[in-house]
C-alpha cells in the first residue's frame, strides 16, 4: 500500500522535525514493503530539513501540489503566469504586504523576524534569500498578517489562484490554478483510490478526496466528510495507528 503523509500539524508539530517514534513507525511501513509519500504546503527546500536523511529520497509533493520530487531531484515546478503574477504583485504593493513568494529554489522574505513561519524557511540555508526582483518565476506566495481577510479574498477571487487560509494566523496562501496536493501527486504516478492519507488541514483535501482511506489528525472541519477516522495530533498514538496500518496492509486478512 502507499501512504501519503502530509507534515505541519499532522506528523510533526510547532516546526520540529519528525519525533523518533514517527520515524519508526514510517520506517517499519516501509520495511513492510509500503511506499511512503510526504505531501506539504512547504516547498521542497523547506520540506526536508523536517525528515531524516535516509528519507529525502522518497517521492515528495511540495507547495501544496506545485513541486514534485523524487530521488532527491525536483522533476517539476508550476509558476504563475505573467499576467496574474502582475496583479498578485499590485495588490501586495497597495496594501503593503508582508511575504515569503517563493521561486522554484530561492525567496524573498519581508515579513517580521519573529513570525513564527519565518522559522520553517530554509534553516539548513539550502537557498538565497534574495529581493523580489531576482526572481524571475514565482512559484508560490504567502501573504502574512493579512490586515483584511476579505477584501483581500475578494480580489484573489477575479484571478486564477488557488487560496488557502492558515487557520487564524492571518495567512493567506496562493498558488496557480490547478495545483494542489492531489495533482502533485497524479504527477508522482499514483492513481485515485490507491493510497491512505493523513492530514491536518484544509489544503489536504483533495489528497483526502482521491484516497482509499483517509485518516484526519486534530479537528479540522473541511477534512470531516473524506475522513474514515480521526487521530489527536499526538506522536505516540499516531505511531500506534501507523504499526496498526503497517500490520493491516501486509495481511490482507486484517485490511
């Protein structure tokens, strides 16, 4: 069986990296002969400094579907169109937006030193942080401290975007049209109702929607009609359903 992870909220928490008893038990799936998938709203840059090593290599989703990697090599990135990246910029420049817009490797960065996403950009300083300017394809925006919620959504709603809203910290997170989780994953080779997921949030729900099974971590309500089950966003019982999976799916008798 594959198993499609998503990270943030779901598998590691507050920006740490994977805990040792999530390592094991994704190490016993993959042992057991189960692929083993990461689905993340990160980009691939900031995605692996929160896996072990010996885990970079496995087949990555990154920008909630706009990157996709596998055997350590990006094989795609999907950016803005010109015309739309224009008209991201203007509304930035009008309501003077803090940032992090993502190119298909480096960033630009305005927001606070202390915001608490600023943490999860580039730790392991894989990438440049370099001015807006320099970056000629823009893969991926995060509109921070968003002082109006919607008016904002208002105008990202005449273009071709895909929005998604972190919860209640005034984040607004913007990728082109057609991205997200699911087709990431349609670009890693994996066919519809042929995995288990697991996730947290809103931007996991087309990843929910094409899976066998779909397990929801904490309460989100958009997750609640795909999901078979829940979890608490605690390490060791989460661990614990994972052995019960690995266990299930190598004896067809117990699926």
């Amino acid at each position: 069986m594959k198993f499609v992870f998503d990270l943030d909220g779901t598998l590691c928490f507050q920006g740490k990296a994977l805990g040792v008893a999530i390592v094991n038990a994704i190490d016993e799936l993959t042992h057991r002969g189960h692929e083993v998938i990461f689905a993340s709203a990160r980009p691939i840059r900031d995605l692996l400094p929160v896996l072990p090593p010996h885990m970079h290599h496995y087949p990555l989703v990154g920008g909630n579907g706009a990157f996709a990697a596998k055997d350590n090599q990006i094989m795609s990135t999907v950016h803005f169109e010109a015309d739309t990246q224009k008209h991201l910029l203007a509304i930035i420049d009008e309501h003077r937006l803090p940032y992090l817009i993502d190119g298909e490797w480096d960033y630009a960065y305005t927001g606070r030193d202390d915001h608490p996403i600023r943490r999860n950009v580039d730790p392991q300083r894989r990438a440049r942080q370099v001015p807006l300017s320099s970056l000629d394809k823009i893969v991926k925006m995060a509109w921070l401290d968003v002082p109006d919620r919607k008016l904002l959504l208002g105008k990202l709603s005449a273009l071709p975007v895909v929005v998604h809203e972190h919860g209640n910290e005034g984040i607004l997170d913007i990728s082109p049209p057609g991205i997200d989780k699911w087709s990431g994953l349609i670009k890693l080779g994996l066919e519809d109702k042929s995995y288990v997921a697991f996730g947290n949030d809103a931007n996991d729900v087309t990843m929910f929607q094409h899976a066998h099974t779909a397990v929801k971590v904490g309460s989100h309500p958009s997750l609640e009609p795909y999901a078979a089950e829940q979890l608490p966003p605690d390490e060791i019982v989460i661990a614990r359903r994972l052995h019960a999976f690995s266990n299930a799916y190598s004896n067809p008798k117990l699926a």
